[in-house]
C-alpha cells in the first residue's frame, strides 16, 4: 500500500514518522504558499467569471508575496497570462513562482501534498495521499491527484505515498504532536470504506508524525467537503484552540457539540485548551446557487510570515470583529483581510486554495 521514493531496493519499508518527520504546525517558518490557478471550466470559474476571480487570485498571490514567495500550478499555456494579472496586483515578481503543473479544480489545500519535515535535520519531504475530490463529488480529479507527485519531482524531494485518501483540509496540527480532525469527514465511508477509526489513525501517526487524533464531530451547512476541519477549528499555538461559532445560524448545534468536544480534549500537559470563539459571519447566500447557504467562516485564515490572511465577506461589524480577534491572538502578525465572497460561492476561502511549504 505505501509508496516511499528513493527507497533502497533491499531495505525495509520505514515510515515517515520512523524516520524522523512529522508534519509542522502552520505558524512555523515557511519556505513558500502554493496556489493552484484556476482553469477555464464552466463547472467552477470559467466564461465570464474567470477574469474576476482570476484578478482575486493575484490579488491573494500578491498579499502572499509581501510575506514569502508564493509557487502557482498552472498548465504552462497560463503561465504568461498569469504573470501579467499578478503584476496588476502589485505582486512582487521576484518572489511569483510558476510551475507547469496541470489541474483540475483551485483547491490546493486539498490536493497538493501534505510537507512534513525531518525534526533534526531539516529535511522536507512531500506525503502524496490521494485525491477522490470528496468522495467523487466533482469530477474530474486525475490531475489534481497528481499535484503532489509533480511538486515532488519539480523540487527533488523524497515522496511517501500512504494509498489512502485524505485531503489536508481535513486535518489541523499543533507542534507537539497533537491533530484537529473531524469524524464526517475521515470516518465518512466515501473516502476509505474499508479502513477503520484505529486504522485511519495509526496512518494519520505513521506519515504525519502526530501522537494523538482529536475527532470533532460534524461540519457546518453547505460545505462540500463534509464537514473540514479548517472551517471549525484551528491550533493558534500548541494550547490555544480558535474555534468557530454561533448563537443565530443553522450551524449553532453543531457548533456547540464541536465546542462541548473541544473543552474536553488535553493538552500534552494534561490541561484543558484555552478555546477562543470566533463567530460566524451572518449567512451568506446567492439566490438559485447550488448551495443555499455557503460555508463561510472567519477560522479559514491563512498564517504566513510575520502575516495572518483573514477571509472577509462584506459584512462590516462581523468581519472587523473577527479581525480584532485574530489581532489579539496573533499580535506580532500583519493581519491582512481579504474579501471571500466570490470564492466562498464555490465552497471555499484562503486556506482552502492555500498550502504552506515548511521552511
């Protein structure tokens, strides 16, 4: 089932984890941000959207830049296209990498590789899982399940291939080990229908380093994903929990069961989270979408270095309170709004299209 590049042919088998990686937490040091560039297909941005979201796209590639390089899958026919728009944003040239790496659908997070690095070394290496694009809701996904490989070969690093499906969404990890995820999503049998709780667990520990899994339960309305974490809950250090919330919306139940969770679970010391709420914006909706309501949420922030991207969605008070918090959460960041609402529409926000390289 595993797939380990620059395996000897006579060694056996070791996992990431045995060799000394494990995935880092978001706030450590980062090398880059991957973006995967949107295509002209009309199941997503294509025709007469695809200029105004490919204009959001290096306005974020810009944003990035002023923090760390940013690194774009694109197919290579794009490649100019791409440079000329992220100049009209301002974007810092220099630090605009493209790569000619073919996909599918924008959502980075999801399908780019999951980087763990060697804890004494420093080495970074790629974990490639597969890609089924949420339990085949939209195809089709080849391309986007070949991301991971690519970069890997692109950049020379070593590969580990587990041969299951997980998206990185789906997962949120702090420094010592421990990692966010919900059962709606990992347990979900359009995923991995023949592996267990105990299974999916013990690969999560194998490739990703992490020492304990800690399950929410379900995610909020009108998420694709079915339910990803990075739209719940997410590490601001190693003891301190952001999670989203609500007293008004459809989500309020959910959202309460997830924090009733939350106050459960202990640190590595043995104490309980300092568990800081985040509400969510009022329901955000485009008449005869697909989706009734979209899944909008404060906590998809992106952290780069020195720097915090917030999602925003035009929303004034709620949007300047949710900057006000990750302010007082992260006071030695840039905390950097951006408005989402176009990219909410099609199920999802910064950290979804984003994926950070380790340092």
């Amino acid at each position: 089932m595993w797939t380990f590049d620059n395996e000897g042919p006579d060694s056996a088998p070791m996992t990431p984890a045995e060799l000394g990686f494990a995935m880092p937490p978001e706030w450590a040091r980062q090398e880059a941000v991957w973006l995967s560039w949107p295509v002209d297909d009309p199941r997503h941005w294509g025709g007469a959207k695809l200029q105004r979201i490919e204009e959001k796209f290096a306005e974020i590639a810009a944003a990035i830049t002023r923090f760390e390089p940013v690194r774009i899958n694109a197919s290579a026919r794009q490649h100019e296209r791409i440079r000329t728009v992220c100049q009209h944003s301002a974007a810092l040239p220099e630090r605009v990498e493209l790569f000619d790496h073919p996909h599918d659908d924008v959502w980075c997070r999801d399908h780019g590789p999951l980087f763990v690095k060697h804890r004494e070394t420093g080495e970074v290496a790629v974990t490639d899982w597969e890609f089924n694009a949420w339990g085949g809701k939209f195809p089709p996904w080849d391309s986007d399940n070949r991301i991971p490989d690519r970069i890997a070969s692109s950049l020379g690093m070593r590969r580990f291939a587990p041969g299951i499906v997980l998206e990185g969404g789906a997962i949120e990890p702090n420094g010592c080990g421990q990692l966010l995820t919900t059962e709606a999503v990992l347990l979900n049998p359009n995923r991995n229908p023949t592996l267990n709780r105990e299974q999916i667990e013990a690969t999560l520990k194998d490739f990703l380093g992490a020492t304990e899994i800690l399950w929410l339960q379900q995610g909020i309305e009108g998420d694709d994903t079915d339910g990803h974490i990075d739209d719940l809950a997410r590490f601001a250090a190693d003891e301190i929990i952001i999670a989203a919330s609500s007293s008004t919306s459809p989500d309020r139940e959910v959202l309460a069961a997830n924090r009733r969770r939350l106050d459960g679970f202990l640190t590595p010391r043995g104490r309980p989270f300092e568990i800081v709420e985040i509400p969510l914006p009022e329901p955000c909706e485009v008449p005869g979408w697909r989706l009734p309501v979209l899944p909008a949420s404060y906590v998809n922030f992106l952290l780069v270095n020195g720097g915090l991207l917030a999602p925003t969605f035009r929303q004034k008070t709620n949007d300047d309170r949710a900057l006000g918090i990750l302010r007082e959460l992260f006071p030695d960041r840039e905390v950097v709004g951006i408005d989402c609402l176009e990219l909410v529409e099609e199920g999802g926000s910064l950290h979804c299209i984003s994926q950070q390289q380790p340092a």
